[in-house]
C-alpha cells in the first residue's frame, strides 16, 4: 500500500453514484478526525463543484480538500506529491480513460458502486473485471441507492444471483436511496452540516459509518471479516 491509502470511485456507468458516494466518504473519515483530499479526475467536476458551493457558502468542510486533477499529467503529478497523512479519494469519469488505467494500476481499493438492477450491474462487473487487467484484488462493487420497497422485487434479486454467479467481489453494506445524500451531493456541506431530520442525518451517517468499515477492513486486509459486517439499518 502507499503511505497515504488511495481509494479510488469507479464505473463506467453514468448515474451510478461515485462522486456521491466519494463525498459521503470523505465526509465520515473527516468526522473521524483524518484529513481527506479528493483528487477530482472527472472532467465534469462534480466533486469540485460540491467544494466550491461549500466554499461559497461559508461552510468550507472541515479537514477535506478538492483538488481538479484533469488528465495523466495532472494526476500523475498528484500522484508524486501525495500528502504524508490521512486518506486520498479519487472521483473518476465514468469511462475507460488513459488516467482510469493509472488509477486502476495505483489506488489500494477501487470502489464500484452500482444501483440494484440487473443492467446496472452487468455494467459495473464488466468494469470491475476491466480492472482486473490491472491488479489482481483490491476492487470491490456495492449497491447504491437501493430503495427498500425495490428490494422485495424480482429485478433486486436478479442483480444480487448475477454478482453471487460470477462471483464479482461485492460489499455486503447497501447505501439506501435518501432524499439526504442527493441533497450533499446536489447542494453542499457534509453529514454533519446538512440541516435535515436529526433522525434523518443519523440513519444517514450510519449508513455510510458501515460502507467505509468495510472499505478500512479491506485496506487493512483483514480479509473475510468484512463478509461478516451487514447493513442493518432500513432505509
Ligand atoms: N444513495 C443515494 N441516494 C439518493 N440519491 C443518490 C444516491 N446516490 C446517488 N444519488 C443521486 O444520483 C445522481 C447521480 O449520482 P452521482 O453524480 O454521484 O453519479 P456518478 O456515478 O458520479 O455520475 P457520473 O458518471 O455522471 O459522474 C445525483 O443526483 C446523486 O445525488
Ligand atoms: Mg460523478
């Protein structure tokens, strides 16, 4: 592993989540005292923009920066000049890029967030065994906004026999749909900022508390222990 641990966001559907889920990610580990940089690779600027909004506002969010990284040059030069502490994020483009075959061969975790169809994840598998071309573990697909009612339909569980059958290396947390998590990644501020429900913000946050234990025990190699860990909170 690097010094600092490199977690990138991948796939290349469009829609499926990864700045959301970078930023709720960078959100909970900077709750927990470490600073995060998001290096932002997508030429969208998804990411960037949630930080400007942040920044425009008077709420820059605490011990988290943004920092544009467009091309292999740019991140390349990130790449060499990595902080001496806390976590690197990576949002990607949703497409097979020159700079995605650098992230892919450099972050320490891919993470692939997919929605719960069968379509959808058809999408990301074939993404994650992409980067299979790369490395040979350390990539991981996970269901995002998933709607509890969706859950009870046959198109949930053909997406979930489809990642079991071809056996893809998935997380057991789901990120359920919450008007909250568009609202971050959509508006500005963080979990702990966003003014909403308290009852709201808590499910929230321990939504994503569980998505990034499973993505520390992974970097910590603690292997299957992560199987152990579920989403128990309903949406
Ligand atoms: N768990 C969720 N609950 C509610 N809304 C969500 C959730 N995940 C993503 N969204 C919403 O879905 C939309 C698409 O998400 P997002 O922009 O993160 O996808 P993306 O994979 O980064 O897309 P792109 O490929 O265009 O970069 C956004 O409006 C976002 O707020
Ligand atoms: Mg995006």
């Amino acid at each position: 592993m690097s010094q600092v641990p490199i977690i990138a966001f991948g796939t290349t559907k469009g829609g499926s989540g990864k700045s959301t889920v970078c930023v709720l990610v960078a959100g909970e580990i900077a709750d927990r005292g470490e600073n995060v940089l998001i290096l932002d690779t997508d030429p969208q600027q998804t990411t960037m923009k949630w930080f400007e909004r942040c920044k425009a506002a008077g709420q820059p969010p605490e011990r988290i920066e943004v920092v544009p990284c467009l091309g292999e040059k740019a991140l390349g030069d990130q790449l060499k000049a990595l902080p001496e502490n806390g976590v690197v994020l990576i949002d990607t483009q949703g497409a097979l890029t020159p700079a995605l075959a650098i992230i892919a061969t450099r972050a320490d975790l891919i993470v692939v967030p997919s929605r719960a169809t069968k379509t959808d994840v058809v999408e990301a598998a074939a993404f994650v065994k992409y980067t299979e071309h790369f490395r040979q573990d350390g990539v991981r697909l996970f269901l995002n906004s998933v709607d509890a009612i969706a859950m009870k339909t046959a198109v949930f569980n053909e997406a979930i026999a489809y990642i079991q059958e071809e056996q893809i290396p998935y997380f057991r947390t789901m990120l359920y749909q919450r008007p909250i998590y568009t609202d971050v990644n959509d508006d500005k501020g963080t979990l702990s900022t966003i003014k909403a429900n308290p009852e709201s913000v808590r499910k929230a946050r321990a939504n994503v508390a569980l998505l990034l234990n499973e993505i520390l025990e992974e970097l910590s190699d603690a292997g299957t222990a992560a199987a152990e860990v579920h989403a128990t909170e309903a949406a």
